[in-house]
C-alpha cells in the first residue's frame, strides 16, 4: 500500500516540476539587458547585483537579478562582432528584454579626447563592412538586404543617449564626456593614419569592436539600446601599452554610468 502510495504522487510531483519549469521560461517580467565584452566590463556591475540566478545559454553566463532596484540581466558575450551579436540575441529571445545598455572601452580617436573620457553612442557605424578589390579595401554603405538601418549609421535610442550623456558627466566631469558616432570593426586599431581615417570617413568618436552589432541587432527587433564607452587608449602607436594600464580603470567609468543610469530608469 505505502509502494503504490508513492508511485501515485510521482505524476503530481512531476506535473508540479513541470508548471514551474514553464512559468520559469515564460516569465513575463521586463529586464533591462546589461551586455558588454570582457569580464572587467561587468565585474562592478555583478558585484553590485542581488543575483537570483545564472543562466547558461549558448555557452554565456546570462546573470538574472536585480540592480539599483531594477530587473537585469547581465552577460559578458565575448569579443568581437560575431560574439556580441550572439550574445545579444540570446538574451533577447530568452527573457523580455525592454532595452538594451552596452558598457565597455574603447580607442579614443579625436585629438580633444583623453584617455578615460567617456563617448556615448549617437549611432555606429561598421568601419570594417565591405570588399576587397585589386585596388585594396572598398567600404560598403549599409547593409540594406538585413537591416532595418536608415542609410550608413545605427541610431541609438534618443532618450537613453540623453540619459547616459547627463549620467556621465556626473561621473567623469563635463569636459570628459563626449557623444557622437563609434565606429565598430573586427580588429583592434593601433594604428595613428587608420584613426585619421575613421574620423574622416565616419566622423567618429572612438572605436570598437562590438557596438554596431548590438545596434543591428536591437534595430531589427525594435529594442532601444545606447552604447557607452571609456577610452582606455587613443587608438595609436601606444594603444597596447596604453590599454593593458587603463582598462580596468576605463572599465569602471563605464560601469557606475550604468549604475547611475539604472537609478534614474
């Protein structure tokens, strides 16, 4: 009798394993994604998190709590184009994501601009988008056939980009903080001719190599998104050097913006 007893209540505790599985995948909660590179660019920022859980997808930590009293989730995708944009869409098509902020470091590439200045995304642009021809490197405008840009550029979300730009000169000073183009490619520039290039081109601020991939991204599912950086170096003949000093420090810059932003969401 106690045998058949407990075989009878296997269906129910398995139904009930089920019904929360489910709500767990079907949670309708609104989160802001936090999403940046490295680990040094989300380590503040998990520290200060009441984490619930972990999530593992795609080979990503996907960290769900609660940060300056709102809903996140947090993920270091990697870096490079292809990492972030991974990245991004899995926590999009995972959780019930309201907008996207993107924190990190990047080359700073005007000569105003100093290390540990922070620029806030207007729009970005792929620096690196094109072909190759006998006559060398050919950029392509836009990328048409995919997304749902408006001619060259990604436009960051107007409000949010108001928001971190206020945000950031609270933290870095209002002679520090800059906001325009970033451009955004698969190499790490170190090069003082190719800087010159980007900001006669692009008109650009600093470069990267993820922002314009969260912006596809978030463009083609209607998510708002800002894309924030620090300089870590000037993008030059010293850009190594100067990024393995300041990286840390760059990355810092960026994650009490976030904090800050968070509070005023």
């Amino acid at each position: 009798m106690k045998r058949l007893f407990k075989i009878s209540l296997m269906p129910l505790i398995i139904f009930f394993i089920f019904i929360v599985s489910s709500c767990d995948r079907n949670d309708k909660k609104e989160y802001i994604g936090i999403i940046s590179a490295m680990d040094n660019e989300i380590e503040i920022l998990v520290n200060e998190t009441e984490v619930e859980r972990i999530d593992e997808i795609g080979g990503i930590d996907y960290i769900i709590g609660k940060l300056a009293n709102k809903n996140v989730v947090i993920a270091k995708a990697g870096i490079g184009k292809i990492r972030s944009s991974s990245g991004i869409t899995s926590m999009i098509n995972n959780y019930n994501i309201s907008k996207v902020l993107f924190t990190g470091v990047a080359g700073g590439i005007l000569d105003s601009e100093k290390i540990l200045d922070v620029v806030v995304a207007t729009k970005l642009v792929e620096h690196d988008y094109g072909r190759i021809e006998n006559s060398g490197f050919i950029w392509t405008k836009g990328d048409p056939g995919i997304s749902k840009s408006e001619g060259d550029y990604y436009e960051c979300d107007s409000k949010l980009v108001n928001l971190a730009y206020e945000v950031a000169q609270e933290v870095v000073g209002e002679n520090h903080t800059f906001k325009g183009v970033i451009a955004t490619g698969d190499q790490f520039v170190a090069n003082e001719e190719y800087v010159k290039k980007l900001e006669e081109d692009f008109d650009a601020y600093a470069c990267e190599m993820e922002g314009a991939s969260i912006a596809v991204v978030c463009t083609n599912y209607d998510i708002p998104f800002v894309v924030i950086r620090t300089l870590s170096d000037k993008a030059d003949g010293n850009a190594h050097e100067s990024y393995e000093e300041f990286s840390d420090e760059a990355a810092i810059n960026s994650s009490l913006i976030i904090i800050k932003m968070l509070s005023s969401l």
